[in-house]
C-alpha cells in the first residue's frame, strides 16, 4: 500500500430520490489505499460520511442506478 495514492470519484445524481441533495455534482470522494472510503457532500449543510468499503457506501447511496460514481481517473471516450 505505500505510495498507493486515493482514487477519487465524484457523486453525479441524474435523480433525487431523497429529495434532500438534488442532482448533478453532489459529493466528492475518495476510495483510500486500505480500501475505506470517504464523501464529502457539497450543498448548504455539508458533511462527510466514511465507509469501511466502497460497496457500502454504493448500497446506501447509488439509489439504484439514479446516483453515480464517476472517477477522476478515467476519461469519457
């Protein structure tokens, strides 16, 4: 793991199903080199939410399909 730097991601929301956090760009994050993740929500209240692994933050915070992880590392074709 060392040297390994963060992965980071962005949240991109085509869908509020909450209601509470809108849509497009709403968070940034970062998957750690021990595999923890970290989001940092962006709007009038942020906050920032840990995970043990990025499948779990996913779960709870993919909706289905509505929200989407994009990464920094990657570039669209």
């Amino acid at each position: 793991m060392e040297g390994t730097l963060p992965r980071l991601f962005t949240l991109e929301r085509d869908h509020d199903v909450t209601g509470v956090s809108g849509t497009g760009t709403v968070a940034d994050g970062a998957v750690w080199p021990d595999g923890s993740v970290s989001i940092r929500w962006r709007g009038d209240r942020p906050s920032i939410v840990f995970w043990e692994r990025l499948e779990d933050a996913v779960a709870v915070h993919g909706h289905g399909g509505a929200t989407r992880f994009v990464w920094a590392d990657e570039t669209e074709a």
